[in-house]
C-alpha cells in the first residue's frame, strides 16, 4: 500500500496518526487495519462501478416516485417496481461473470465496460468539446480513430497487461448509451400501443410490456452512472497527473465513493430522498433530433464540474465516519443521486409521451387479421 492509500483509509477508518508505529496496535486499531485491508483489496480486485447497488437502486426509485398517477398502469405495480429496480444493477452484474484470467465474458466486457464513463479531459486530444461530440457513437469513435493516426504522439502508450479487455484506446460511451437506451424505450412503447390499438394477442402485449419494464430498468443504471463525477473524468480512481492541490490518488478512492462511504454511514434513505424529487416533466428538447443526446451532456458535464470539489471534500475528511464527520460528503452524495433519479423520470415520462407511431407493424398486425379472420 502507497503512502497516500496508507492516508487515504486512515481519513476512512479513524486512524488517529497514519505516521505512528503500529508495533503494538489495540484490538480496535487491528480491527479497522484489517477492514481497510479488505477494503483495499476489494476495490483492486473489481472494475470501476458508479454507485453500488444500493446507489443505483435507489436512483430508479427515486425516479418512479416522480412519475405521475396516469403513467401505464403496468409499470406502477408493486411487482414492475420490485424488477426496475433490481434491474437497476443489470449492466454491473454482466461484468460479474467477466474474468480475463479464466477466458469468460470477455467480448461482453469488451462492448459493455466502456459504456459506463466517459474521460471528458480526452476530448481535447481528438480536437472536440463536449458541444460538438457526435450524437452517433460510431462517429465518435472515427474521430478517435482519425486523432490518433493523424497524431499518434499526443497519446500515452498504453500498457497491454492493463488492458485486457481492449478498451483503453476508448474514452467511454456513457452519453450514447443514455440516448440509445431512450429509444428504445421510445420503440417499446411504440410496440406495445400497436399491439394494443392492432389486434395482438394477450401474450405478445404481455410482452412488449416486459420489454419496456426491462428497458426501464437497464436504462436507470446509466443515468445514475452519469451523476457520479468520477465516470466523468480520468481521475477515476484517484488524481492522476500534476497534483499541487494534494489530491488523493488511491486506487480505493472509487470504490469508497461508490459506495464504501454509505455501506459504512448507514447506507441510502430513499424515502427521505423522495421529498426532494418533483414530479416528472417531459423534456422540450426530445423534438429536436439530437436533443436528448444534448440533455445527457450537459447533465455529465455538470457531473465533471464537480470531480475537483469531491477530491476537496476527501481531503477535508468529510466521507469519513469517524469523529462526527462525513454530514456534508453525504449530502454531496445523496444529491447526486437526487438529480439522476430526477433526470431519470423525465427521461421515462418523455419516451412514454413522445413514442413515435410503429406503423410497420400496424400494417403487419392489420395483414395478419385479415389472413385470419377468425381469430
């Protein structure tokens, strides 16, 4: 352990001088050793999540809290809520069964890991900002593509041992798979009002509901992905570069903020979340092409402008819970979670409100009826 991992968990777990001789510790100063070896280990040995489960299953029930009382019935059940939110960890339990050491899933790590982030510092080496990012996730990735060829000296070599799932060419996909995500939301609900208004069977609208529960719930870990600063940001697990201002750099960092620093306070009240979510809004710029893309942006960029007061609050000790300390490092946290779980419903409310007709398949339902008459 580096000396600033070694002061990093002594802000966490009340170390009251990380410089003293550990020659003769007390059985309570062994015991909070040993969780932050843990601790440590744990956070070395998994890929980066933003929030952990708690965090994202909170986030999709703060959002269903804000959808209003004539959304489909469907979703408002007890049962559609307990399965969005579950599903809410979907894209982080893929990359449980990835192990590059055993051969399993990696091309699904491969294609999912990246969407979870994105390094926006990066952008300046591909000769974009974040208003000119191409709202298609393939033009992004030519323009990556034509930077490094053009300049291949502006980019660190990377280590191969360090990128086993062949990523790291990439700056990440997180605002592409919010809007990607919200069209298909859009085409569920396209579906499932074909399906109703078209004559389809019982079964086939019980599942194109499935289907939009799904999409609902997938969705919701993205948005939550967006709202913590450091899936925004190279200094993802810890300040990389110049660092006059002190900044932590250990590796655990991510995975304290993630979650440790709740697991540790008590975890994440919802209910009392709940009071600051207002009902959900349906978002003008959905009309416009690539409005929601532009939505997703800018909510991520409000998300980086908060990266250098996170490493503040660190350094200030306020996500420990030691001493009576940590009220405004969980004030931070919860409040990223409100806005996601804000953002969230209005994205759900407006890809409910703005599906586009599917007249594909009315015209397939239509032809089906007319073969068969009869049923």
């Amino acid at each position: 352990m580096t000396a600033d991992e070694h002061g990093f968990f002594a802000r966490q777990f009340g170390f009251a001088n990380p410089s003293v001789s550990l020659a003769f510790p007390s059985l309570k100063t062994v015991r909070k050793i040993t969780a932050g070896i843990v601790f440590a280990l744990v956070a070395l040995a998994f890929d980066a999540r933003a929030w952990d489960y708690e965090g994202h299953r909170a986030v999709n029930e703060l959002a269903l809290a804000s959808l209003p009382k004539n959304f489909p019935a469907f979703v408002l059940t007890p049962e559609a809520r307990r399965r969005i939110a579950f599903l809410a960890g979907e894209p982080d339990r893929w990359r449980n069964a990835t192990s590059f050491k055993d051969g399993t899933g990696l091309a699904l790590g491969h294609a999912s890991g990246p969407d979870h982030y994105i390094d926006l510092e990066d952008l300046n080496l591909y000769g974009l900002t974040p208003h000119t990012l191409p709202p298609l996730r393939y033009d992004f990735v030519a323009a990556i593509v034509k930077a490094r060829l053009a300049h291949p000296e502006k980019f660190l070599e990377i280590d191969p041992a360090k990128d086993t799932d062949r990523t790291r060419e990439l700056s990440g996909f997180l605002p592409w798979v919010i809007t990607e995500n919200f069209e298909k939301l859009q085409s569920g609900f396209a579906t499932l009002a074909a399906l109703e208004k078209g004559g389809g069977t019982p079964e086939e609208i019980a599942n194109a509901k499935q289907d939009i529960i799904y999409v609902m719930g997938v969705m919701g870990h993205y948005v939550g992905d967006a709202s913590q600063p450091l899936h925004t940001t190279k200094h993802h697990h810890g300040w990389v570069g110049d660092n006059p201002n002190h900044y932590t750099t250990s590796f655990g960092f991510h995975g304290w903020i993630d979650g440790g620093f709740f697991s540790k306070t008590g975890g994440v009240e919802v209910r009392e979340l709940t009071a600051n979510i207002r009902p959900a809004a349906q978002i003008p710029a959905a009309t416009e092409p690539d409005g929601i893309f532009r939505i997703a942006v800018d909510f991520i960029v409000a998300a980086n402008r908060l990266v250098e007061p996170l490493y503040k609050l660190d350094r200030a000790g306020e996500f420990s819970n030691t001493e009576n300390r940590g009220a405004e490092g969980r004030a931070f946290l919860e409040g990223q979670l409100v806005k996601s779980g804000q953002l969230l419903g209005d994205l759900w409310l407006t890809a409910w409100q703005t599906a586009p007709e599917d007249t594909h398949l009315e015209r397939e339902l239509q032809k089906r009826a007319t073969a068969n008459p009869q049923k």
